[in-house]
C-alpha cells in the first residue's frame, strides 16, 4: 500500500499531536516496511528525521511555499492522487479539502473535542476554526478514529457521528519510554536542570485544563517538603502558579522546564519519584502510559479518558480536591510495598499499549479501506 498522512503536526508539534504523529509514523515504518509512506508537510523542522520507506511531499512552488496553510487543505488531495496514493490519514483533525472525491479512501483521527467541552479555554475565533474543521474532515472522511472511547462519545455526542462511522484505537507509547536510560544519560540530565536527587513530576502544557495548581495545593495541604518539577510550554496560567507560589513559600520546590527533548523526558520520567496528572479532560492521556513504560509510579484523574489510559495501574483522584492529590503523594512517598506494587501493575498496563499492537490494528483497518474501496 501506499499510505499518505497529513503531517504539519509531525514536523510543528513538540508534543500532543506531534507524538501521537511521529509514533504513528515510526511504528508503521517499523513493523511495515513493505508499505510505502507519503508525509504531506507544508514545513520541516528536526522534529523527525525521515528514513525509508517514508517519503516527504512539501510545497515546491515560491507561491505555495509563501502560503503553506492553502498548499495543506487545497493541494494535498491533488498530489495525493498523482503520488497513487491508496489510502489518506489524516493524523490530527484535519483532511484536506477534496479528498474524498480523488477515489481515495481516508481516515481522520480526533483527539479530543475539548474545545467543545470546555469553550471559555478558547478564543471565539479559534472554536468555529476547530468546529469547522472537525465536522467537516468527519463528514468526508470513511472512518474515524477516535483515540479513546471517552472521544468516540463526544463525537457522538456533539457532533451527531454515527457510530458505525467510529473506530477507537488507543495511542501507542514510544519504544523509548520502555527501555532503561543508563546512569551516565541521568547523571547528564540531573546536573543539565540541576534536578534535586527526589521529586515528583508532572508532565504537560502548563494550562488551566492540566490543573497543576492542584499539584502545588496538595503538597502545601500536606507540608511536603519535595521538589515538584512542572515539565511543559508555559501559557498565561502560569502566573496563576506564580501568584500561588509566592503566596505559599514554595518557591524554592518549584523548577519548571521546557522544550526537553525525548531522550531527556526518558530519563526525567525514570528518576522521577511520582507523575501526577490530575487534568480536568484528556482525549488520551499519553504522559500516563509513557510514566507507566519508565517504571514511574502515577497519580491521575478518576474522570475522562484518563481510567483508559491508566488501567489498573494508577492511583485515581478527584482533580478538583487538591488534599486527595496531596493525600496520594503521601501514601506513594512514605508507602514503599504500596508503591512497587503500582510500579509493577502500571508496567504491565503499558505493554499494552506497545507499538507493536497498535501498529497490527492500524494496518488492518486501512487494509481493510483499501479492499472495500
């Protein structure tokens, strides 16, 4: 098969949909390399490095390389069909306009519709561009697939998708999280952000919706003298932290950091004492498995999709009760039998969720396209 992607996000997205992007593509190439892959991008970055089977498309013209944004939705269905392209994917909510009448059968992923569950998170400008966009690429697409079933009933819910229309597939973890950092990797990392010898972690785009200022309650409520290390692109509620922060006297605990790359966050999750994830609403919930696959123990949100991701393998709290969260951490920190027992269940969650797994149903599902296309 040759199987095309939509892929801005693989090449402009540090995390999210970027990971969820590059591990899609990295894993098929992998276990697939019979097929041929097309990345459709409208810029390059050295967010991934391509190797054969994969093959990049870009904007050959000066006007198109000027206007990248309309090479993506309007020209891409075109290329596609002259590349022979036997199945479209579109990796993150968008497919381009047209496809569906190039004979080419296509799949869209949605992540989440967050922008429809929590408005006042958004711009007004920004939800009727993600309303659009959502519908319209779930309207032509052949199949949806939705990351989660949490996703599938939004979609249901909001958008009125059928469900036959619908197949959930769970993310993958990147192979790197499973595999041990060795001691020279950490000993780097450590003294590069000078992290303290114990902490506890939280990993994710520093926004309301993330919830850290319940992290940093919950310690306080439970006079918790260590570091906390808030790891993720800074936005506006970050002065909300650093209000509280002061407030509190918990400066010196606090380190924040940004733009580490994946080798770092491999070692970062390993020294970690705990991750906690007490997010409002997760499509996924891809830093809970990837904590999971480095044998750190979790501590995440008892609501959205985030029970799917974890398994049996986390502690669930109530996101919105910071001395629950302060609670959890004390139990994990003081409770060792308590704490390899979640270490040892959280593994055994991740391997679910192993590239290998994921890569089989992807394969069938656009095989499965092809032959009825």
């Amino acid at each position: 098969m040759i199987i095309g992607f939509e892929a801005k996000r693989l090449f402009q997205n540090f995390s999210g949909l970027g990971n969820y992007s590059r591990n899609t593509v990295n894993l098929l190439a992998r276990f697939y390399p019979e097929h041929q892959y097309l990345l459709f991008a409208p810029k390059l970055t050295s967010l991934f490095v391509p190797r054969a089977p994969v093959e990049i498309i870009t904007p050959k013209s000066k006007f198109f390389a000027r206007f990248r944004s309309f090479w993506r939705i309007y020209r891409v269905a075109g290329l596609a069909k002259k590349y022979h392209t036997d199945i479209f994917h579109g990796l993150s909510h968008v497919l381009p306009a047209g496809i569906e009448k190039k004979g080419i059968p296509s799949i869209v992923t949605i992540h989440d519709l967050i922008f429809l569950r929590f408005p006042s998170f958004y711009s007004k400008i920004d939800r009727k561009l993600y309303y659009h966009n959502t519908l319209s690429s779930c309207k032509r697409s052949t199949k949806i697939l939705a990351i989660s079933h949490q996703t599938k009933e939004d979609l249901k819910n909001y958008l009125g998708i059928p469900e036959e229309k619908i197949v959930v597939l769970h993310q993958s973890c990147d192979k790197r999280f499973y595999e041990q950092a060795d001691d020279d990797q950490k000993d780097f990392v450590r003294k590069k952000y000078q992290l303290p010898e114990k902490f506890i972690l939280c990993v994710g785009t520093i926004e309301q919706r993330k919830n850290q200022l319940a992290i940093l309650k919950g310690v306080v409520s439970e006079q918790l003298k260590i570091p906390v290390v808030l790891l993720g692109k800074p936005t506006e509620y970050k002065k909300i932290l650093d209000e509280y922060i002061i407030e509190s006297g918990i400066r010196k605990q606090l380190i924040f950091l940004h733009n580490t790359d994946f080798s770092e966050l491999q070692a970062i999750y390993q020294m970690a004492e705990i991750m906690v994830y007490p997010s409002f609403f997760e499509g996924f919930g891809l830093p809970v498995l990837e904590a999971q696959a480095s044998k750190c123990p979790v501590i995440t949100s008892n609501i959205s999709s985030l029970p799917e991701a974890g398994g049996d393998g986390a502690v669930y709290i109530d996101p919105s009760n910071s001395t629950e969260i302060g609670l959890a951490i004390r139990k994990i920190l003081t409770d060792n039998k308590f704490k390899e027992e979640l270490i040892k269940r959280g593994t055994a969650n991740a391997l679910m969720f192993n590239d290998q797994a994921v890569g089989e149903k992807l394969v069938k599902l656009y095989q499965s396209l092809v032959k009825e296309n």
